[in-house]
C-alpha cells in the first residue's frame, strides 16, 4: 500500500469536523486550555492543604472564591458582549490575563511571600476572566459548526475536555509528588497562552454587535423564562450543580484526611473519571441516534451523580478505597458526557444567535452562580456535621435534580428542533430597538 493510500485511510478516520482547519484550531486551544484547567482543580485545593494546611472552612472560601465571579458578572457580561461583538478578540485577552494571574502563585512560592488570601484574589480574578470567556464560546462554537454538526461538535469538546479530566489530575497528582505543589500551576498558565495563540489563528464570521434597545440587559433571562426547555434544563443543572459543589469542596479533605490517600493516588482516581468521560464522549452520539436526545438528557442527569455514591461508601482497606474511588469517578465521568453533549446540543439548537451571549450569561448566573453556595453550604456543613454525612447529602440531593425534567417536553424529545435562527424566532424573542 503507498503512502498516499495510507494518508487516505487515516483521513477517513479523523471525524469531519477535525478536518476543517477552523475548528481544529479551536478544538486545540480549548483542549490544552482543559487540561492546565484540570491541573488547578486539583493542585490549588492541594496548595491550600499541603502548603498552608487549610481547614473546612477555609477550603469552602477558596472554592467560594473562584465561583462568585459566575453569579456576580454572568449576566452583565453576557450583555456586554453581544453590545461588544468581536468575541474572539474577548477570549484572546481573558486568556492572556489568566495566565498572567495564575503564574503569581509559583512566583510570590518562590519568593516566600504566598498566603490564602493570594489564592483567594487569583482564584477570584480568575474566574472572572473565565466568565467573559465562556459567555463569548458559546457563540463563537456556533460560529464555526453548523447546526446539523451540533452533536459531532459538542462530542468533540466535551471529548477533549473529558480528556482532560483524566490527564489533567493525574498530571497533577504527579508534578505535586515531584515538585512543590504551587509550581505545578505553571502548566495552566502556559495552556492559557496556547489557548490565545490558537484562537488568533481563526477568523470565524460572528453575529455582528447588538444594538442596545429597551429590554436588553433582560433578555436572556426572559428567554429562558419562556422557554419550557432550557428553564428545564436550567433547573436540573442548577440542583446538580449546588449538591456536586457541595461534594466536591470536601472530596480531597475527605480522601487525604479521613481515608489517608496520597496526592498522586487521589490524582490517578480522579483522572479514571475522565477515561469514563472519553468513552462516554465517544458513545454519546450513538446513545442520541438511538434513544432520542431528550432520553439520552434524563440517563446523563442520573448517570453523572448517581455512581458519586460510591465515596461515602468507601471503607476498609485502601485498595477498597481506590477501587470505589475510581469507580465513582469512571462512571460519573461516563454519565456526565450524556448530559453535557446532548443538553449542550438542545440549547445551541434552540437559542437564537442574537441572543446567545446573553442567554449564555444568564444561564451561567443561575447554573453556575449557584456553585459558591453549595461550596459554602459544603464548607459549613463539612465543618459542623462531618465530611461524611455531608458528602451522603450531596450525592442522593445530586441523583434528585432528575426531577426538573419529569413534567417538561424534554423526555419526549426524539431529535433537534430546527436551529433557532429565522427571523421570526428572532424577533419574537428579541425587544423593538428604543426610540431615538
């Protein structure tokens, strides 16, 4: 076989999307972004605890911290972008100074001077960088996928951000065993750099800057309002949301405290959530093909928090204790990329482009905004009832959230209704502009 065949054979197998230079690039920038993302989510609680031997309390601030900016700025900044326009150039700079922000811990580590307050501001700016981010994604991903490519797409990044699940903690777990844990945060401020340098080499077409008009600022909140699907879907996610929150800001005290886990071995055992999250990703399309994707919508909301169980469960001797633990994680990653790549799907689907940003923003101040307090609420209750029954609490109120889907249209739903983009969708949902 020549090796023109063969090059043939191999472009055959790289999903069609991958092969569009646009979207690879994005698809790039955003899986590298992933992975120093998941590098902090373990590494930060990690200097917290091993570096300056936070408590309960202080561990529930520090999640607190980097959460607050999605129920203060979601809105306005979803608001603002749609009056803003050229998102991309947004995202450039919200990733250039993220990675500016997270390179001061090493740096003022190294020079003796790091104190949880640090953690607290970088964990907060931050994650208000992370807000004009994602509010300005969602529409940039529209941008570049067509609706019929929805499914294809959505499984692509959520693939790649599954893979970072996986590679990004153990990676993690592995640079804090050889290195003093703040340096470890290099890894994501140099993924936010590559992150900017991909998404300046693309120059998608985006919706053109919405002019400000009577009703703007609430828009997206109206829609939402109006919409029996996505204020389905808002109320699940948001329950999800506040009791995973709950169990994640106890989850490392718990492993290194109570069941006497090592950094690297708690790393491993929560990278096994992202292998979960890769199969799922690669699964998904063929569960929506065949189940529907509203069915495909309720299996994730039971089959991300449900497997979680398995952590308060978790006694005995310690390969018992990993094995649960890696179990929890495999198949709540597994379950997790049912809900996000269908649920993702249905909203770019049904949302109008005009609106987007501003849908977006109001989606995250409620979905999102919601995380602080059940990092407050698990900090609390970590501190006054006990990790364990705390995390009890969190998984069974997690399994709960399928409730919000019972009454709505989305069990029933089989396929994709049409991309919200005629101007008659458009126009309803979007205000008269105000009167000069």
């Amino acid at each position: 076989m020549n090796a023109g065949a063969v090059a043939r054979g191999v472009g055959t197998r790289v999903p069609e999307l991958l092969r569009q230079r646009q979207f690879r690039r994005y698809w790039t920038g955003q899986t590298v972004s992933g992975l120093g993302d998941q590098v902090t989510f373990l590494v930060l609680p990690l200097v917290a605890v091993l570096v300056l031997h936070a408590d309960a309390a202080q561990m529930g601030w520090l999640s607190v911290a980097g959460l607050l900016p999605a129920l203060l700025f979601s809105l306005p900044a979803g608001v603002w972008a749609d009056r803003r326009g050229r998102r991309r150039r947004i995202m450039i700079a919200a990733d250039v100074g993220r990675a500016t922000l997270m390179a001061t811990i090493p740096v003022v580590y190294a020079c003796g001077g790091l104190t949880l307050t640090q953690l607290y501001v970088v964990a907060f700016a931050v994650g208000t960088l992370a807000v004009v981010f994602d509010v300005c994604d969602a529409t940039l991903f529209v941008s570049l996928v067509e609706p019929e490519k929805y499914v294809a797409g959505q499984s692509l990044t959520k693939g790649s951000r599954a893979f970072s699940f996986m590679a990004g903690p153990s990676a993690g777990g592995l640079l804090v065993q050889l290195l003093a844990a703040p340096l470890a945060l290099l890894t994501d401020a140099a993924s936010y750099l590559v992150s900017a340098w991909q998404l300046g080499r693309i120059a998608p077409v985006e919706p053109p800057a919405v002019a400000r008009h009577k009703g703007h600022f609430t828009a997206g909140l109206r829609f939402i309002a109006r919409s029996p699907v996505v204020r389905a879907l808002l109320a699940a996610g948001a329950t999800v949301n506040f009791f995973n929150f709950v169990f994640h800001t106890l989850v490392v005290l718990y492993a290194v405290d109570r069941l006497g886990l090592s950094a690297g071995t708690l790393g491993l055992a929560v990278g096994a959530g992202a292998v979960g999250g890769v199969v799922g990703a690669v699964v998904t399309g063929r569960v929506v093909r065949r189940l529907g994707v509203g069915p495909t919508i309720v299996l994730g909301f039971l089959g991300f928090p449900t497997p979680l169980i398995l952590v308060p469960l978790a006694g005995g001797p310690e390969p018992v204790v990993v094995a649960a633990f890696f179990g929890a994680e495999f198949l709540s990653g597994f379950g997790l990329m049912f809900l996000d790549i269908s649920s993702g799907s249905l909203q770019a689907a049904v949302i109008p482009g005009t609106l987007r940003s501003r849908v977006s923003g109001a989606f995250r101040t409620v979905n999102y905004g919601i995380r602080p307090l059940g990092a407050l609420v698990g900090g609390l209750l970590g501190g006054s009832v006990g990790l364990r029954p705390t995390l009890w609490l969190a998984t069974v109120g997690g399994v709960l959230s399928v409730l919000w889907l019972v009454p709505s249209p989305i069990p029933g739903m089989r396929e994709l209704p049409a991309a919200a983009e005629g101007p008659g969708q458009v126009a309803a949902a979007e205000p008269e502009p105000e009167a000069a």
